[in-house]
C-alpha cells in the first residue's frame, strides 16, 4: 500500500514541516483496506488494555463493554459485542492506541516515519454518530491523519502555545482557550491524509456515517531529549556535587555550572552521541522470513524479493553509517551507493537493485552478500511472495 506524498521531502520540510497543515489529497489507494481489514484489527485487541477506550467526551468505563469468564481454569476478557455495538450507535467513538504488529498499519506507518523522519505511534479512531471523540485540542506531536475508511470534518487553528511537551497537554492548561479563528476547514476523505504540526488545535468530527482513520503521531528528538540525555553527564559537573549553603555563597558554584552545562550542550560530540542513542532506540516492525534465515544450506534472497530500509532517518548513509533496529551498521563507499538508492526508491526488486548495481559497477557477488547479512541483522527488510 504505497503513499503517494505528492512532494520531496525537502519541499515538506521547508514549507511545512513544524509549521503548517498540509492535506495531501488521495494519497492513498485505500481499495484493498475494508471493514474486513478494520473488524480483524479490533479483533486481535486487548480489551483490557489502558490504551483501548470508548469515547463520547468522556471514558466510558470499560466494564460497560468488555466482560469477563472463566475458560478452563483461566479468567479471559472479551468485548461484549452487544454492547459495542449500541455504543457505536449511539456516537460513541472506538479509539484504539498504540496499534502494533498489524502489517496494514504497519506498513503506512512505516512510510510516514521514513518521510517525516521520526519513529511514529500509531492510533485508530472508528465511529459512525456524529458527536466528538475529544473537544477542541492540541495534540504533543505531529500528527498524520489518514482517512482510510469514510469520512470525517476537521477545523483546525494556529497555535497559541508553541510546541508543547508531552506533559503540556492542553486538557490540563485550561487557562489557554481555543482560539476563535479557524484556519483551515477540511472534510477528509478515504485516501486523503492531513498533516497537523504539535501545538496546532483541531476538532475533528465524524458526519453521521462511517468512519475509520489512523492518527500517525511522528516523535522526532527535541531539546528536551536532549536535556534529559546530558542528565547522564551532568554529576561529572564538579560544581553541580557541592552542598548548598546560601545564595551568597552558592552563586558562584551555580555559575560555574551553569557555564559547564552550557558547553557540555554546545558540544558537537555530545550531539552527535544524542542523535545516535536516540536513534538506536527506535524500532521497525517487520515480517519473519524463517524459511530464508533459518535455513543453513542458504545464503541468498529469492530472486522475486522486494527489499526495503528499516531505518527511520536516512540522513546518516552519507555520513558513512546507518541505524536501524538498534543496530550501527559502518558503510564503505559501495554500501553508501546501494543503500541510498534503496533509501531513495522507498522498496525496489531485487532484480532492480542487482540492474542498477551493474550499471555502478559494483561487484554482484558483494552485493549479493551485503542484502543478505544486512537483512538477517533486521536492518533490510526482504518481502517475498513465497507461501
């Protein structure tokens, strides 16, 4: 399920990235997803789970809905279907978070985290009344809305408290209200997808009819990830370990770490050692291939295999290296070559990458092994027709 996103990213991070909504228009195929794809999805859910609610402004409370029996010794939890139902009937909204391991979810997921370059967090919204989900709010991430079933209104309206933390949510600072100006008005339509930058308020509203989107929250490092990693660092701060006594006697300690602190963040190394841990942190789903990797007596992909990168931030090929799945794989100038071109084309053949390799005069063999041990290590990922 490909996403056509209409633009390079650099025109999106020029014009829009952190600034602005923008709405990418049937940007998506959306044929093969139907109530089929979407009802298997609840179905595989944890009802218990925190991240799983019903809304209609307010939580409804999850005995309504999920009950509970003994199977065979076990105590098991199971949505009452009933009651599920008379709640979508009556307006509620299903809000499904953090959705993982689903490969239709997974896959969006992926090229918007690969195009925005940030690790995401996927949830789903399903309704088909017409009273809201959440009032008017800002959300502590950017969000990618992507309307795969029906449709849904969205206003949406410039910040007036620039990018908040996850911890400035603006359910708890009431005393910043909405403001009176809307600034873009949308209906979403299945295939469309509506990008929102942190802080910039929005309501959206089902419209009496069906409706199923994913909200693709994008989580980039910020200062603050920053802050918290240099925390490590700040006890080697022989200013920062004194005993306080009084502010006359304390300033001058307090300078002096103050100074400190601010060298130990304008340090490049320290950057750069930020960037790669908060990268290394990140994870992307991807299918198992037993039958390929787990087999001794081979060592090569099938030949009708699609080959994709894991890593989430592409930037780093040119400095000679990539991160993906926890792992720092080093590159020579060969693997640079291939790798941004993988990059480049989103997921290409094999027997396109073999083409192209050819034609750089790159040596078959080493790129044969090079797809191969960078695949089984989860930094490719090989998708194949095999049943």
């Amino acid at each position: 399920m490909h996403i056509n996103f209409s633009m390079e990213y650099k025109e999106f991070n020029e014009n829009y990235l952190y600034k602005k909504p923008f709405i990418f228009k049937n940007a998506l195929d959306v044929s093969s997803i139907s109530w089929k794809e979407i009802n298997e999805l609840y179905q595989r859910a944890d009802p218990t789970d925190w991240q799983f609610k019903f809304r209609k402004g307010e939580i409804i409370p999850k005995e309504a809905y999920v009950e509970s029996f003994n199977d065979v010794g076990r105590i098991r939890h199971r949505f009452n279907k009933t009651a599920v139902y008379q709640y979508l009937q009556d307006g509620a909204t299903m809000v499904y978070n953090r959705i993982d391991n689903e490969p239709f979810v997974d896959s969006i997921a992926k090229q918007i985290a690969q195009f925005a370059q940030a690790q995401t967090v996927v949830s789903g919204y399903l309704a088909f009344g017409s009273s809201p989900s959440y009032r008017n709010h800002w959300d502590t991430r950017d969000v990618f809305a992507v309307q795969l079933i029906g449709k849904k209104h969205w206003t949406v309206s410039a910040p007036n408290f620039d990018m908040p933390l996850y911890m400035q949510q603006a359910k708890d600072m009431p005393h910043i209200t909405p403001p009176t100006t809307v600034d873009m008005e949308v209906i979403l339509e299945a295939g469309d997808i509506l990008y929102i930058p942190r802080g910039w308020w929005h309501n959206p509203m089902p419209m009496n009819c069906e409706t199923f989107h994913l909200a693709i929250g994008t989580f980039p490092p910020n200062g603050y990830n920053y802050m918290e990693w240099l925390m490590k660092k700040i006890p080697d701060i022989q200013s920062i370990r004194q005993n306080f006594i009084d502010w006359e006697h304390d300033q001058k300690n307090i300078d002096n770490a103050a100074q400190a602190v601010t060298e130990m963040m304008k340090n490049q190394e320290n950057y750069q050692a930020f960037i790669q841990d908060f990268l290394g942190n990140q994870r992307v789903n991807t299918a198992f291939n037993m039958q390929i990797f787990g087999n001794l007596d081979n060592d090569r992909l099938p030949e009708n295999s699609t080959i994709k990168l894991n890593s989430l931030d592409n930037r780093t090929i040119k400095q000679g290296y990539i991160i993906a799945n926890g792992i720092k794989t080093n590159l020579d100038n060969d693997s640079q070559t291939i790798l941004q071109w993988i990059a480049d084309k989103h997921s290409v053949k094999l027997t396109q990458l073999y083409e192209f390799c050819q034609n750089q005069n790159i040596n078959l063999e080493k790129v044969e092994k090079l797809v191969f041990d960078l695949t089984m290590i989860d930094v490719l990922e090989c998708l194949t027709d095999e049943r």
